[in-house]
C-alpha cells in the first residue's frame, strides 16, 4: 500500500474548487509515458500487426467473392451480379468484418505469439472456426439454410489461406529479424549467473525475438550495483562496466529508459525479495516496457505448464511426463499413416537409389545394424549404404581420428563413405529405409536419435531416461544440426524431447526436417 505523506494546507480558494491531490512516495509512482525507440520491438509489431490486419482483410473478402462466384454462372456474370440485392451485399459485408473482429478477438495478432511457435496458427483456426459457427448458426435462425458445399470448399479455401499469408508473412518478419530489426531491446536483471544464462538462451535466437542491449547484475547484499551494457545483434560488442548507486527498481527502469529497451527480463531467482518486482511493475506503468520473469523450471515446455491463482498466490503447475495413454496411441497412428504412405509415394525413389548403389560400388544396396529401441528393446535399424561394403572393419584403423565428443564416433571427411554415399548423407536419403521400422513399430516418425549397444552401455543417470519412448526418423538432433552437435547437446535435446513431446510438437518437427533436407546442416 501507499505511503502518503502529510498533505499540506491548501488555501481556501482551491479547497473551495475542490482540488486535493494525494503525494506518493516517489518510488510507488509510475514513470511519464515515453516514445518507444526507433528500433524498437514495439514499433516494428506494430507496423507488422497493421500489414496483418489488411493481408487478413483482402483474403478474407478474396474469400467471400469467391464463394460467392461458385453460385454464379460464369457466362451471365452481370446478370449475376445485377440480381444481388443490396441487403445480400450488406450480410456479405458483415461476414468479412466478423471474421477479421474474430481474428482480433482470439489474438492471432498478438505481439507474443506473431512470428514465433504454432499459437498463432492454432489462434487462426479456432477464430476462422467460430466465424463459420456463427454464420452457420445465424443461416438457421434466419431460415436461410445451411451453406452449401460449395460455400464450405471457399471457406476451407479461406482458412489454407489466411495461413499460408500469414506463414509467408513470417518469413518475411524472420528475415528482418536476421539483420537486426524487429526484435525487442531487452535488458536482463539478475544475479552474474542467472543474466549470463538467460542472455545465452536468448541472445541470436530469432524465434526468442529478442535483443539484449543491456544488463543490470545484482549485486551482493552490501556491494554496489554494477551495470553492463552490450549488443551483440549486429557481430559487435560494446561491453562497459561501471559502479551504479544502490540496487533497487529505480536503477533498472532508468538502465531501461536510457538503452529505450522495451522489455525487462527478470532472471531467475534473486534476493531482492518479491517486494522488488512488485515495485519495479510499479514504475513501468506508462512506460513503452514491459515485464517479463525468466523461470527456472528448465527444460519444462510451455504446454506442461499450468498458472493457478489462489487467493493472490500464484501456484506453478508442472505436469508430470507420461510414457502411456491416449497421446502414444494418436503417435502411433500418424506413424503407421505416414510411413505407409511415404514408402508407397516413395518407392519410385527407392528404386532408383537401389540401382545408383549397386552402380557405384560394390555390395548391397541396404546396410543394417543393431540398434537399441524403447525399454531397451533391440531391433535392425536398415538404410542405404552409403559406405563401402566393410566399413565396419575399417572402424578400429579411424578411431585416434574421431572427431566426437562422448561415446558418440565422427569423423567429417570419412574416407569409408563413397561417393553417391556423401551425397545422400547429405540430404539424408540414407535414412529413408527407416520407414519400414516405423511402419513395424521398432521406432517412430519423431523421437530420439536410435543409439548403439555400446552406446546405451555406456550411458550414466538420467541419460537412461531417452530409451522411455521409441527413436525416431528425425527429432530434435536433426532439426538443430545434427552431426554439429556434441554429445551434452545431443543428450539435452533427446531428454528434452522425451519429457515434452506432443502431437502438435512432432508435427512442427516434421516440416521443419523437410526445410532441413532442403538446407541441409551437420549432415555428412
């Protein structure tokens, strides 16, 4: 609460007028509203969220006049539209702006979720959805009947639409986000250890959408603050340390205010008590930054948490990961699904691999290997063989050579790989036998990369907790650089992907592993 202080005797002329005016202390009292800065996150969402609203508006009324075309007879197209009374015109109109309010409705265009992850397109959906329900029950009320299948393919039509502008639309943002624009300028307050982390997590992730151009480090209980400003979005450094008064809310609104930063990352968890960021929200009232609090509930994704308040106390639910139940089957139907199709659709492919192979060197044209599945469960993993025929031979001569990390074997330029082999390495042609596994059962579309006997042997602690789901086709190690990677980073990934997966999750896996192939990154 407030603290005011004695209010001082006003003359009679105003207290005849009225006025009395409530002194706060001044740290309670909010900052004057300032401008955003011209780079800021803020000014460029805007912007973005406007190019949006009018993409939205054309295709939605792109839409509608088509649906409206499919009734019309394409040689009386005057005639047509010379019958179309006003009020229909009106109805027409209306639909548009209902549809587009619905889109605003369920913030598709929210600055948090445009750009970034599957909400805005889920909010999309669920709003086209709502449009089509309303209008379908609003036809029945008014006796009209329900809209025909003609209306319905143009209103599918509109929705595969409206995603796809908006998909092309993120692209285009992501783009401007690679040279440094629409990002938001970000300082991040904490401890040494907890700023250093959540800078590391943020700092050059576009899909983070964030520009750290300062921090502010907290120091210990009676050491002075310390302030360092950096940026790093453009490959430059400008790194000062300097002393700073007193820590406190005052000192990170003004690092805020002075670097014109639109968002305040609290990291993890400091000593300055809840008092500090409940004062700190105090003060940015009316600025253009906001408040965000980093949690250190790591490698907990977002959809296994859950915020509960109870009578002001905000309770944290995390769900617990879960190996069984309906979500593995819904998994296990898109795998038999897709494999079965892909090896249909794909077996022209196969064919003419299987002729390149046994062209290009001596021996088979599949290769399989022993590899360890679910609970621990042994089966032959197949692939093209993209080495010579004893490649396995040759593995104990190459081991001083190994270019991994762990217990995992690399090696760039593997003079076992033969030459039609280094191309489909490349763009992971190899691997595609792999959905006849999939299809059987022994691994899933999306999962774990499928390790080795000696591999699992050789695994300690929570490492162990990877062989709970079935390996996968692709998975996070494919889409983050695969051989690139290093053992710590392919077993964080994998354990990641173990505890958080979901349907949606392998779906965005899966088209990001054809950007992949497309792009092809660590592969050899």
């Amino acid at each position: 609460m407030s603290q005011l202080r004695k209010l001082p005797a006003l003359p009679p002329t105003e207290l005849e007028r009225g006025h009395l005016r409530l002194v706060e202390d001044a740290e309670f009292q909010p900052q004057h509203v300032t401008a955003p800065h011209p780079d800021s996150g803020i000014v460029w969402t805007k912007s973005y969220q406007k190019r949006l609203l009018v993409s939205d508006a054309v295709v939605i009324l792109g839409t509608i006049l088509i649906a409206l075309l499919m009734r019309a007879d394409p040689a009386r197209l005057p005639e047509f539209f010379a019958g179309i009374n006003p009020l229909m015109w009106l109805g027409l109109l209306a639909i548009v702006v209902v549809w587009v309010l619905l889109l605003e409705v369920f913030r598709s265009r929210d600055r948090r979720v445009i750009g970034v992850g599957p909400t805005e397109y889920k909010r999309v959906v669920t709003a086209c959805m709502t449009a089509f329900g309303l209008l379908s029950i609003i036809l029945l009320v008014l006796e009209i009947g329900f809209p025909g299948k003609r209306a319905v393919l143009a209103m599918a039509a509109g929705v595969l639409a409206l995603l796809a502008t908006r998909w092309v639309w993120r692209r285009w943002l992501n783009r401007q986000r690679r040279f440094g624009h629409a990002l938001s300028r970000t300082v991040v307050v904490g401890t040494q250890d907890e700023v250093d982390y959540v800078v590391d997590k943020v700092q050059g992730c576009l899909r983070a959408n964030f520009d750290v151009v300062g921090v502010v480090i907290e120091p210990d209980r009676h050491a002075e603050a310390k302030h360092r400003f950096g940026s790093q979005a453009h490959g430059t450094e400008q790194d000062a340390e300097q002393p700073g008064p007193q820590f406190g809310p005052e000192q990170v609104v003004q690092t805020a205010s002075s670097l014109g930063a639109d968002t305040v990352i609290i990291a993890g968890e400091h000593g300055c008590g809840n008092d500090f960021i409940r004062h700190l929200a105090w003060q940015l009232e009316g600025t253009a930054a906001e408040l965000i609090l980093a949690s250190r509930l790591t490698n907990v994704a977002g959809p296994r948490i859950h915020f509960r308040p109870v009578e002001g106390l905000p309770l944290i639910h995390v769900e617990i990961p879960q190996f069984e139940g309906g979500k593995h089957v819904i998994k296990r139907g898109l795998d038999i699904a897709v494999s079965g199709l892909a090896l249909f659709l794909l077996s022209p492919l196969f064919l003419l691999l299987t002729i390149l192979i046994r062209l290009d060197s001596p021996g088979g044209a599949f290769y399989s290997q022993v590899r360890v599945g679910r609970n621990l469960e042994t089966f032959r993993m197949f692939k093209f063989r993209s080495m010579v025929v004893d490649a396995d031979q040759k593995l104990a001569d190459l081991t001083k050579e190994n270019e991994g990390s762990g217990v995992l074997f690399k090696l760039k330029n593997d003079p076992r790989v033969t030459r039609l082999g280094r191309f489909i390495r490349k763009y992971s042609l190899d691997e595609f036998p792999q959905l006849w596994n999939v299809l059987k059962g022994d691994m899933s579309l999306v999962g774990p990369r499928p390790p080795l006997p000696s591999e699992v042997l050789a695994y300690k602690g929570k490492v162990n907790r990877r062989m709970y789901i079935k390996p996968g086709l692709t998975g996070m190690w494919q889409i983050n650089g695969r051989s690139d990677l290093n053992w710590e980073d392919s077993m964080r990934l994998d354990l990641y992907y173990v505890e958080n997966w979901s349907v949606v999750g392998d779906l965005v896996i899966m088209w990001r592993t054809f950007k992949v192939l497309i792009n092809p990154v660590g592969a050899y």
